[in-house]
C-alpha cells in the first residue's frame, strides 16, 4: 500500500476514534473538508506543514499517521498493518462485526 494511502487510513482511524467530522478536524487543521476527505481517501498529499497540524489535532505523533508505530518489523509487523488499514476504512458497523469475528476467532 503506497504510503499516501497508509497515512490517509490512519488519519481517518484516528479521527473517528475520537468521534470528530471532517468538518471538526478541517477546522482545527485550517483547511477545508473537502482536502481533509481527499487525503483520508488516499487522493492528495497533504504538505509537512499540515501533517504536523492534523498529527497535532488528532493527538498522535505524525509518526505514527504513516505506519511506523506501533507494528513491528517482519512479516507479523506487515500483516498488523494491512489489518489496521483495512480495519480504518470500515464504518462503525463493521468494525462491530469484525470485532465479533476476532473474538470468535480467539476463542476457537
């Protein structure tokens, strides 16, 4: 997964874990909903300065916005990461169903 895709997965994670609009978060970043939708569907790149401003807001090291933490290296670090990213682009429906499916899973 290309790396403006991984951050914008993230940012909408990260986002709706603290249950803000894209509205919520354009505000306190300074720029508009529509350029908050377009780097969280992975379509523009956001400049430094407003990856520092949305890492800022979400309260996250920007870091961690592009995947570097908290996975480990390897194979097992990898497959962490295309979870969480598939695990960020699902709507709080699914992501109950998935969490059903995991625990499921864990129990077997």
């Amino acid at each position: 997964m290309e790396l403006q895709k991984i951050f914008g997965a993230n940012v909408r994670h990260y986002r709706r874990a603290i249950r803000w609009t894209l509205e919520q978060l354009a505000s306190e970043v300074g720029v508009s909903r529509e350029t908050i939708g377009k780097i969280e569907r992975g379509v523009s790149a956001p400049l430094f300065e407003t990856v520092e401003k949305i890492a800022e807001a979400l309260g996250v090291p920007a870091q961690v916005l592009f995947g570097a933490a908290p996975f480990p290296p390897g194979d097992r670090g990898e497959l962490l990461s295309d979870i969480n990213s598939i695990l960020a682009n699902m709507n709080d429906r699914q992501l109950a169903g998935a969490r059903k499916m995991l625990n499921a899973l864990r129990s077997s």
